[in-house]
C-alpha cells in the first residue's frame, strides 16, 4: 500500500473514532477523542515506554580491535571558565554504533547520507540466545528468520531485524569478545540470513555483539553483502533481551557527519 | 512504509476504538488508560513524514568559538584493507548538538544521564522570523510564549519548545554567525520566555541558530539557569521551517558518552 493510501486509512479511522464519539455523548471520552485526534501530546510518549538500546561509550567499552573507541581531552575547564566541554576523539565504530554502506564499499553512502525514513524503522527481534550459549559462534541463520516468519508473520519492508543472542549481558566482562579460553568469538549473522532479509527490502539489521559478522568469520560476508546494497548495521545495541519479537519501533539517531563511514549512535525504541 | 505497518495500525486502531467505545461508559481516565495502551509504534510510522531536523557536520560548520568542529584522520584505508574508517575529533558543541546540564553546571548530569524518556517529546514551534528580521540579535520573550498558548494551547509537560528564528536559511553564510558589517549576532531565547518553560516542566528548548543565548548575550542568562536546572538545551537545530507549530514528535538521538557534557545529535521529528 502506497503512502498516500496509508494517510487516507489513518484519516478514516481518524474520523469514524470521531463520529463513534459524536455518538457515545460522554464528556471524558470525548476529551479523549479530542486528545487523540490532536496527536499534540506526542504519539510516541502517550503510547508506548521508551527503552534505551544504547550502551555507554567509554574508554573501556569492548572494541572489536582492542583499542579503546573513544579519548577524552578538557577543552574548556568549569573553574576557570564558568562552563566546559571536552575535545573527543572518536573511532567511527565504537560503543553503540552505525555501520554505513561506505564502511565497506569505497563509494557507497555515508552515514549522511542514509535516509532520514530509514532510521525510523518497525523491529523485529529474532531470539538466538539458546543456540549461542553453546556456541560463542553462533549464527542467526535464514532457518531462523524463517521459524521467526512462521511464529510472528511477515517482515515488512523497511524494517530493521534485530538479534538477540544474549550477549549484552556479558559488556562488562571479557566474554563479551573473548572465550573463556581467550579466543575472540561472539555471535553474528549469517550471509544466508540476511540475502533473505535484503530479498525482503529490510532496511537494517543490529547485532548486539561487536559485529554484523560472527567473531571467527574469516571472510566478512555479511559486512561485504549487505552494506554495499546501500543498506546499513548497528553494533553493540543494548537490551535487545528486553525487547518483544515484534511491535515496536526503533530510532536510529545515527550520527551526521559527512564522509562518515557510521559512528556512535543513539538508539530508542518505543515499545 | 509497509503492508504490515499498515494492517497492524489499522487493527490497533480499530482495537482501541472498541475499547475506547467500551470505556466511555466507564470513567475519562478509564479510556485515557486504553488510549496509552493502543496504537503501538505503528503510529510512529503511520501517522507521518519523518523530517529530519540535523544539519550535516563538517569542518566547515559554523561554530560559536569559530574553530572547527571536526577533524578527520584516515584510520583504516579501503584500499590498504578492503573497508574503511575515521577516527574523528570533535568538539562537542558542534553542529546540531545537545547541551548537557553539566555543560554549564560543575556535577550537573552529563549527556550519558539525561533521562530516555525525556528525548521524545511533543515539539512546540515558536515563530520570531518576524522579528529576527530586524534584529539579527532577537530574542524569545515570554510574551512569545504567552501568545503561543493563546494560539494553540497549553504546553504539555516534557515538551521540548523550539524557536524558529528563520537562521536556518543561513547556514551557509557568514550571516549565520555575524551580521554583515562582521558583528557576532543570531537570536536566541530570553530568560523571562525559559524561566516560563521550567514552571511548565518543559524538558528541552531547541534553537535554530549557535546558542540558546542569543549572540549579544553578556551572561549567558538562559545556559546558567535552564541547564543547571536538569534541563537540556539543543542548537542549531535544521529545517525549522518546516515544521508545525504544534503536532510533531521530536526523537533526539543524543549521544551517549560517559561525562559528555553534550555532543552532536541526530535529531528527527514525526509529522
């Protein structure tokens, strides 16, 4: 269904709740229609709890290549200035992050560059959490994607596929990156799941672990497949084990600097 | 936009109507009650046209202290190693930016603190192109505000107030920053119209120009007293313009590092 079509629904919905309450001729519920139909005490809030799927960026936020993701410098002091501001330096892929089509193909979007309608996004969250507590490897695979299909019904274009492999829980600690016996492993995608998801005209899928790729990919065939389709990733998100398999909507506040090949982003659903 | 959305939308909204119809028998708060519980995020994405509101950072953004607000260094080169990557240095108060409390407070909370809840908001559009026409150092007085409420109602609670001061348009000049014969001017908000917003329990005010103090400020009067207060501030916020005095939702995707005192945001609205 077309924008226009969808607009025209919501305006007829809109209006038969209004007629329901010409009808009903009670005071309360009339306000309340009057509240619904002036959307003026913001949709988002009045409908739904707003969950944070942003980690913390800081020196010690795990990075997929050890080195620390952020650096702090005193710009400006409060006791000498009356205000203060830091100077960052910031590793594009750090913390809670973007990854743009750019990231992995020479000329591909920026992170500027991704549309605006793209970053407000339907979730659905696949649960791969069982299989990854015996596998620190462990793939969402297009198995998965289609048992999700079967459970919850369609994926619908434009949205954003989040997996939830369990390991948000160990940030603070070294398994977030590494085996117990040291080897660097987490779960990830496989190239299977997401050539279904990109057949799907799905906008972006999100890892909650340091990589769209699991860590003992030696090839990057997730990275090197959906990005270059003009598609982008988010790494690291938080408290995806909070999240329903379906029904809410996720915003990507991604940042918005040119050239960007992705960056530390803020990321919200409301749910 | 998606079938699902759609249908989902539709039968949310049909849902709520029954329950709103159920409930108007019943109490006001009653059916306020089921109004929250419906409608889903569907909404979010059905019920408008995402606007983005952040201006495109790069070095050449205009800044207050008129140092650049972002550096690149070529991390990862793609053709060295098959993808690519910035580490970047940015000041944080640099294009369409967040104002921490701890901006302009010494244990004020940082940008990591604000609460989630609070960065979406409904979005109260303030008009002064008028005046900012003949005075490049307008303010926004409460008598602004005052004649707001006259014209479109109460502002609700956990509002964010913007001030559209027309400066967007130019951004791309040097009169963004000074007027023409080079003095440093932009309008910004007075603290009679901010004083006025905190009674009201605003959560934010959002400026279309560098500072939410207007550019002839000796004090910085509204810095001192709204953000010490918990309150955050955004600047140079896009395309004002275009939005409606009131009936947006405002998501602002500030950026998360521990003991920012702000930083550049990705800030969108839902129309």
């Amino acid at each position: 269904m077309c924008n226009a079509c969808l607009i025209e629904s919501v305006k007829h919905s809109m209006l038969s709740r209004r007629q329901l309450f010409a009808g009903a001729a009670a005071t309360g519920a009339a306000a309340v229609a009057m509240g619904a139909l002036s959307a003026r005490p913001a949709l988002a809030q009045a409908q739904g709890k707003v969950l944070d799927l942003t980690h913390v960026l800081d020196e010690k936020f795990p990075t997929f290549d050890g080195a620390p993701g952020i650096a702090y410098e005193e710009a400006v002091n409060f006791d000498t200035s009356g205000y203060q501001l830091w100077k960052l330096t910031i590793f594009e892929h750090s913390g809670t992050h973007i990854d743009a089509p750019l990231h992995f193909s020479k000329d591909g979007a920026s992170v500027a560059e991704l549309a605006p309608e793209s970053l407000i996004c339907p979730l659905c969250v696949i649960d791969i959490s069982a299989k990854a507590k015996d596998d620190a490897n462990a793939m969402l695979e297009a198995s998965d994607v289609e048992a999700w299909i079967s459970a919850h019904g369609e994926i619908p274009a434009g949205a954003c596929v989040a997996m939830n492999s369990g390991w948000g829980a160990k940030v603070g600690t070294p398994e977030f990156r590494n085996t117990p016996d040291g080897k660097f492993a987490f779960p990830g995608f496989a190239k299977s799941a997401t050539d279904l998801l990109a057949g799907m005209n799905v906008a972006a899928i999100a890892s909650d672990t340091l990589s769209l790729d699991p860590g003992n990919s030696a090839d990057f065939a997730v990275h090197y497949s959906w990005l270059p389709g003009g598609r982008y990733g988010i790494e690291n998100l938080a408290n995806v084990g909070q999240l329903p398999a379906t029904g809410a909507t996720i915003f990507v506040g991604a940042p918005k600097h040119a050239r960007g090949t992705g960056g530390p982003a803020r990321v919200m659903a409301v749910i």
